[in-house]
C-alpha cells in the first residue's frame, strides 16, 4: 500500500507541476499577445481654422499700408498603431488665404489707384499653402525609451521646404522625470519674386513692369539702389533639449532649451525699404521702392523656458508658461502665459479660459516707413522685427468620450474641441482666430 500510495502522490505532484507551467507559459503569452499598446486604436483628428488679420504696417509696402488677411486651414492627422510598440502618424493639411497686403506686390493692376491702403486684384492677392509630415516612433517593452524619426514637405507659389528630424525620449524613476532631445533640419528655397517696380532686373519674375507706361511724380529720375539676388536657399537647422519632473501629486514642472541656426536667404524679396535720403518718387499714390528688405545671411536664435502645471483637484488645475528668447539679430522676447482648465459634467467638458503676453526688442536692422539710409548694409521695415508688446486672449471648450458608444461603421467619436483667440499688439496690428478640431477613433 505505501508503494501504492507514493506512486499516486507522485503522479498528483508531476499532475500539479505540469499545471503550473501550463499556467506560467498561458501568462507569458498573454503578456506577449495582451501587452498594453502604445496607442489601442487608429486615431483620426480633422481639424480646421479661419483666421483673420488687420493693421496698418505692411512690409510689403515698406511699413506702411493694409495688412488685411484672411486664411482658413483644414488638416487631417491620422495616428496608426502598427504593433503594440510602434506608431506610424500622417499628417496632411492645406491652407488658403486672401492677403490685401501682399497683393500689393504688384499694386498697379489698373482697377484701382496704386495705394498702400487699396488691395489690388494682381495674382499675390491669394496663394494656397499645403503640407504633409510622415513620422514614426518606436517605444521599448517597458516604456520607458521612446524614439522617432519625422519627413516633412510643404509648398506655395513661391516657396518650397523638404525636412527630417529624429526624436529620443527617455524615462526614469518610474516615469517621474522624462528627457527628451529632438532635432530637424528644413531645405527651403525661395522664388526671387521682386515689387512690381523692380523687375526685369533678374530673379524668377514671370511679369515685367514698364516705368514708361506710367507717369511719376515727386522725383521722376527714379534709380532705385536694388539689384537682383544671388541666392534663392534657405537651411534652417534645429535642436532641442526638455526635461519634466513630477515633483507631487499635484505639480509637475518641465524645462526647454531651442537652439536654431539659419543661413541663406533669410529676407523676404517682395518687402520694399525706403530711404530718408533719397528722393521720393511715385506712381499714383504709392511710393516706388528704393530697395527690397536685405538681412545678413545667418541668424543664430536660442530660446528658454518652462512650464508649471498645479492641479487644485479634480476640477480645476492651472497651467503656467515662461519663455525667454535671443537671437544675433538684436531681439530679446519675454512670453508668459496662463490656462485655468475647468472641468464640469464628470470630466467630459472642459472649458479653456487663457492669456498671454509678449514683447521684444527690435532687430538691429529694424527702421520705420522711410527712415532707413541708403549707405546701411542691412534694413528692414517688417514690424515683426520692431519693438512692440502684445496680448492674447482665449477661450476654449471640449468635449471628451461624448457618443463613444455610438458608432457610424466602425468610427467611435472620441473628442469635440472649439477655441478661440483675439490677439492685439501696442501697435495698429489685430487678428482673431478660431479652430475645431474632432477626434475619432477607429475600434
């Protein structure tokens, strides 16, 4: 009986091994076919925007003149996950816009009297701006090292840019503190396109303008200072450094380092300059140009900041931003900004009240409508590069998980947001923007 006995205890102990490592390979599998996923499901975001613009102070027209504008944008941006580690995101967008500024490229269309405040009707009243980015990441088993790689391509009439970048996200202390560096470089090139006045002196010009067909006035020997120019590239070569550290449960901070290097063509060759002592000269009434706008051919730029981010509890938290920036051209910028996020309804409703300020130094080169000298090497009167302040404005609203459970096919609608933002500098400049976008997911 005892032999008996110990050959059945034994059977039961080869039975209760051979369970467990059933049990123990069942779990290694399901942790190799149930791991969680970087990304569950195919996310779909449609996103669009209309945007407006007004002032007083158009580059093309030397610093003075309309600088009405209108744009509206629509983008698609689809995220695939292509395993449980690796996510592969398109996104693609196209931009029109209607421009009473840059119309006046070419302000003598014959409809209506040159003038810096009258939108022409040439071909630079318009363009149609489109882009797209293929980028790809890739995320290790645990987590906690993530990198990325992007392509990029975007075009207009008179511009094209082909980029890449590559991404390395790093985190450690059980997720608490993240380190991330990302770098992009942007092949760009220009078409020379000159003010109207100026043609016919080289560059990439379909249209050729006749002084002879128009009567000047003021000093009509016009011998403008321009000559055509060389270069028609630009390389734009970017790196950036982050790091963000969960210091409690209810705030996390982060820190940012840009640095970016530019060379080439750095100025825009439909701005007109003036000069103070030149004699003026005009047809109708817009003032011809003495020169195109002339930047040197590199700009260094570094910027700063961080962020902080204090939850107050389950319904409100505060976001806060500072940023300072410098570049080789003379500007220093300081921007802080605040968003009080407000959730309502269990979460599934956030409102979005927000504010930012801005102000800069002028660049160097930076000088008024007619008040920059001949013998300068460098001038502009873009007021992107003067001195100003600004404020900015902003409310949004979203909508989060509403209708997940009702499907059109297999498409889930996951979020609905709408925002909101009316930005206006010290100077005569304003403009407003409102963008949707909607995310859907594909189960």
């Amino acid at each position: 009986m005892g032999e008996i006995e110990f050959t059945k205890m034994t059977k039961y102990i080869f039975i209760l091994i051979g369970f467990l490592l059933f049990i123990e390979l069942q779990a290694q599998d399901s942790s190799m076919v149930y791991k969680k996923r970087v990304l569950e499901s195919t996310e779909i975001d449609f996103l669009s925007s209309y945007y407006t613009q007004n002032g007083e102070n158009a580059a093309v027209s030397g610093g003075i003149g309309t600088e009405e504008l209108s744009d509206a944008t629509g983008t698609v941006v689809i995220s695939i996950p292509l395993n449980a580690d690796d996510v592969l995101t398109i996104d693609a967008g196209i931009s029109a816009y209607t421009s009473a500024s840059s119309s006046n490229v070419n302000p003598f269309d014959g409809k209506n009297q040159g003038d810096p405040f009258v939108a022409s009707s040439g071909a630079s009243k318009g363009d149609v701006w489109v882009n797209g980015v293929v980028s790809y990441s890739h995320s290790s088993d645990d987590r906690n090292t993530i990198w990325g790689a992007n392509l990029s391509v975007a075009a207009e009439y008179d511009y094209t840019s082909i980029g890449g970048g590559a991404s390395f996200t790093k985190l450690f202390n059980q997720k608490n503190t993240e380190f991330n560096i990302h770098g992009n470089v942007y092949i760009d090139n220009w078409s020379r396109i000159y003010p109207s006045e100026l043609r016919g002196n080289g560059g990439d010009d379909d249209d050729r303008f006749n002084l002879n067909n128009f009567t000047i006035t003021g000093n009509p020997d016009y011998n403008p200072k321009f000559q055509s120019l060389q270069s028609s590239g630009r390389n734009t070569y970017a790196l950036g450094l982050g790091f963000a550290q969960i210091l409690s449960k209810k705030l996390q901070g982060s820190l940012a380092l840009d640095v970016v290097l530019q060379n080439g063509l750095l100025s825009t060759p439909f701005q007109r300059v003036y000069f103070s002592d030149v004699e003026d000269s005009f047809i109708e009434n817009f003032h011809l140009a003495d020169d195109i706008e002339r930047m040197p051919a590199t700009r260094f730029k570094t910027a700063i900041g961080g962020r902080l981010n204090y939850y107050l509890n389950e319904f409100v938290s505060l976001r806060s931003f500072y940023r300072f920036y410098a570049d080789d051209w003379g500007i220093n910028s300081h921007t802080a900004s605040i968003e009080v996020p407000i959730k309502i309804l269990m979460g599934k409703i956030t409102f979005y009240p927000s504010y930012r300020f801005y102000n800069q130094t002028a660049a160097d080169y930076f000088a008024p409508y007619n008040q920059h000298l001949s013998s300068s090497e460098f001038y502009t009167s873009d007021y992107d590069l003067s001195e100003y302040s600004s404020n900015q404005f902003g409310f949004g609203v979203s909508y989060t998980d509403i209708l997940r459970s009702v499907h059109i096919w297999k498409i889930g609608l996951k979020s609905i947001d709408l925002k909101y933002y009316k930005y206006d500098r010290n100077t005569s400049f304003t403009s407003g923007i409102i963008t949707l976008g909607v995310k859907f997911v594909l189960d």
